[in-house]
C-alpha cells in the first residue's frame, strides 16, 4: 500500500510568451546541468562489494561512539546501531530529495525568467535522480526499509510546497537546504565505509553545489530591491527554515529500534551537546559544522540577507558570525 499524504496548494504559474535569455551566468549554469548528467542506473559501480565490518558510515559519526554506550555493546550491535543511524540519514535524504523535486517543479511553474525556467527544469531532473539513487541504495545496502517521514521534513516542505512565492521558496530550499545538504554529502562522501556511498554522495555533492548557484544568481537583484517589509519576511523565512532544519537531525528512531530507554536517549542527546559546546566532537562533525556554518554565514551575506536583526537567531542555533568563523 502506498504512503503518502497530499498537500493543498495554490501556485502562481506564470507563462512566457518571450523565450529569449536574459541573464547570461543563469544561461551558463543551465548549459553546465546539461553537461553534468548522470545515470544513477548505470554510472554508480552498483555490483561494487561492501568493504570492512559491515558498517556503512564512519562509526565516529554515530552519537554513541566513544561512550559507556558502545563499549557495552557487541561488536554485531555496534554494526547493527551504524546501519540502523545510516538507515535513518539516508531516510531523511530520500524524502528531502523527494521535496526538492516537487518544489522545483513549482518553480519552474512561477519563475518568470526563461534561464531561471530553464534551469529549474534541470534540477527537477537532479532532485528525481538523487532520490532514485539513494533508493537503490537503500534497497542495496539495507534491504528496501526506510524510516518514516520525520515530522520535521514534513514541516519544511508542506510549508515550502504552500506558499506561492518562488522567491521563498528559493531561500528555503536553494539558500538554507541545499547548503546543509551540499555540508552534509561532502561529509558522507569523505568519510563513509562503503565505496558505493562514497560514489553517490561525490555525484550528489556535485549537483547540489550547482543548485545552490541557482539561489547565489537569483536572489541578491531581489531583496536589494524588496521593501523592508518583504526583506523581512524573507529573512524570517531563512531563519524559519534553519531552525526546522538544524533541530530535526537527530537519529531517534534508529536508538528507538536498538532497544535504548528515553532515559538513555535523553542522556545520548546531552553527551551530544556537551561534545559540541566543548569542541570535543570528532574531525568529521568537526568539519561538518565548520563546512556548513561557514556556508550559511557566507550565501546569507552574499544574497543580502545578513542582517543585524536576525543574528540573534543565528547565534542562538549556534551559528558563529565572527570573521574568522565565517571564513573557515
């Protein structure tokens, strides 16, 4: 039985009787999507074995790791606990994938300008791709199962699917999720056990910094010209988005299904703070908060949405504005 849940929107569609281009860097990153296609069918190396001790991510990368949780468990559990959080990542990137692609298609819908049409429908295509290719995967690697829609996820994209303005829905996905998602696949990609995820999160990474162009090249020509009410709603928006995004990238479930208490949980999601408020998280997280904060800060400043109003929310959701910070 199939799963899934609708969603009621009202899009502006808006269509052009002028096909000629008229912005010549959007023209450029559209012929470059041309040029950067890909099979997930047949250009991953799908037959390639798995490598080492049956584990899919870097075991530094699962929350226990180093903890009297691990040391306590059997060298079959510890396996089991790194496929069940890959399962989980994974999960969460093929429905986020999902949520691209419908959001594309809406922009490509709502745009007004040919090379932003243009473009947007290539990423439809990229965004279909990238959750093909988890999927299969998924269905590789860990059987077919997939965890649940997070709650989380659903937020984002309903909101992103309901609202009609595509410069919104541009800061959201383009400005906010692809920079998380491009942090998040070049970590995978350096640091994964198996060689056929490091594969198709290299692919992926390579698409993703491309759509984040789509936001770079669309968005600073719009909120220089917005009026302070419409700046603000759009910098409330990326704050919105952030908030939803780097609150919600916790592994619950996974824990779930290996049989900890909420007491033990709840005592995982506090040792996990306190690594991180001390530094003392591992090279890859490391390098992944650095990577994605520093990306944050620098598209946020280079579309013009950095304001002085909103880096107290920035700060509060960790987010160092600091030079040195942003430019790491």
């Amino acid at each position: 039985m199939e799963r899934g849940h609708a969603i009621e929107t009202r899009n502006t569609i808006y269509f052009r009787h002028d096909y000629d281009g008229e912005h010549p860097d959007m023209r450029r990153l559209y012929e470059q999507a041309k040029l950067d296609q890909w099979n997930a069918a047949t250009d991953i190396d799908w037959a390639r074995p798995l490598e080492g001790d049956g584990g899919l991510i870097a075991d530094d990368l699962v929350d226990i790791h180093g903890t009297r949780f691990w040391d306590r468990l059997s060298p079959a559990d510890r396996i089991e606990v790194n496929r069940r959080v890959t399962l989980w990542r994974l999960s969460t990137l093929v429905h986020g994938e999902h949520g691209a692609m419908l959001v594309c298609g809406q922009i490509v819908e709502n745009v007004q300008g040919q090379d932003a049409k243009l473009f947007q429908a290539t990423q439809v295509v990229d965004e279909a791709r990238h959750n093909e290719v988890l999927h299969r995967y998924l269905a590789l690697r860990l059987d077919g199962a997939i965890y649940p829609l997070a709650g989380n996820v659903r937020e984002i994209f309903d909101t992103l699917l309901g609202t009609g303005a595509w410069y919104l829905k541009t800061v959201g996905l383009q400005l906010v999720a692809e920079t998380f998602a491009v942090s998040l696949f070049r970590m995978l990609a350096e640091s994964s056990k198996d060689g056929v995820l490091r594969e198709v999160c290299k692919r992926i990474v390579q698409d993703e910094a491309r759509h984040m162009g789509f936001g770079m090249l669309s968005l600073p020509a719009l909120v220089a010209e917005a009026s302070g009410a419409e700046r603000r709603e759009m910098e409330d928006f990326a704050v919105w988005t952030l908030n939803r995004t780097l609150r919600g990238i916790f592994p619950l479930a996974a824990y779930q299904d290996m049989g900890f208490s909420k007491a033990e949980i709840d005592e995982i999601k506090q040792l996990r703070r306190e690594r991180a408020a001390g530094g003392e998280e591992t090279a890859f997280r490391k390098f992944f908060r650095r990577d994605l904060h520093g990306g944050l800060v620098r598209n946020l400043r280079k579309v013009g949405l950095l304001s002085p109003r909103i880096a107290p929310d920035l700060e509060a959701l960790g987010i160092s504005l600091a030079p040195a910070a942003a430019a790491e």
